[in-house]
C-alpha cells in the first residue's frame, strides 16, 4: 500500500481546462494527417513547461483550434462546445494522465535556448515546435464518442 501511495505522489499531472488561454501557432503545412505547431509553456522548470507546452498543443487543437497564417490554413477545434468536455469529462480526466503525450511528438532537435527559454515570474516560459497526430486523435475522439465520425454527416 505505501508503494502504491509513493507511486501515485510521484505520477505526472497534467492538468486540462478549456479556460487556459493556449499560446499555439501553425508553422507550416505538415504530412498529411499532422499538425506542425510551435507552442509556448510556462511551468516551474524548463522540462515541466516542455511538459506543459505539449500538453496545450493537443488541448487546443481538441478544444479552441489554432488560427491559421500565410502558410497554412486554421486548425478547427475537434470539441469545440465546453458541455462535450464536461459530458465527457471521465474520459478527459483519464486522458490528460499522459494518455495524450502519444498524439505528440517534440520536433526540436535539442533543450530550447534563449528566445525560446525565457525567465517570468510564473517560472520558465518555453516554446517548443511540435508535431500533433490529428488526424489519430480525430479518430479517438470519434472511437470514445466525443466527436461524431466524418462520414456520418453524408
């Protein structure tokens, strides 16, 4: 029993809300069914906000979207209606425990450094470019019933 109360103290949070303001933008046009995004996370230490940038990729693609630029066209949010997140919020609370972390890939080549590693006062602000499984995580969504298939509305 002491294990398992030191394992659970010592497991990742990853904390999901559809109220955090997300700073995330599209980068350029990615492989098909992909996402490339540059997202920026503040955590108490550069690895936690790494930790946290990833994690709000993959939030605001579920739940805000990301606004589009010159290159690429914007990204629609997946549940864009806070009552799916609440009617599903078993699922979310689950997910956010990591689960989410395999629809995500860092895509630095090294720990960012100066503009990208900055000192705040809430911690280290980090931003981070990444690569979202969309179209996967489309597809959970569909597969867990938060989101209705594409082929149901024809």
């Amino acid at each position: 029993f002491m294990i398992m109360a030191m394992i659970s103290v010592h497991a990742k949070s990853y904390p999901f809300d559809m109220t955090h303001s997300y700073e995330v933008q599209i980068v350029r046009v990615a492989q098909q069914g992909t996402k490339f995004l540059k997202v920026w996370g503040i955590a108490g230490s550069p690895n936690k906000a790494m930790d946290r940038a990833m994690q709000d990729a993959v939030a605001a693609c579920i739940f805000t979207g990301v606004a589009g630029n010159d290159i690429a066209g914007k990204i629609p949010a997946l549940v864009p209606s806070k009552e799916a997140y609440e009617q599903h919020k078993q699922f979310f609370d689950t997910f956010k425990k990591g689960e989410f972390l395999q629809y995500v890939k860092n895509a630095n080549t090294g720990y960012p450094t100066g503009e990208n590693n900055i000192k705040t006062d809430k911690g280290r602000k980090v931003g981070i470019y990444v690569v979202v499984m969309y179209d996967n995580l489309r597809k959970r969504l569909e597969d867990e019933g938060i989101v209705k298939k594409l082929n149901s509305y024809f």
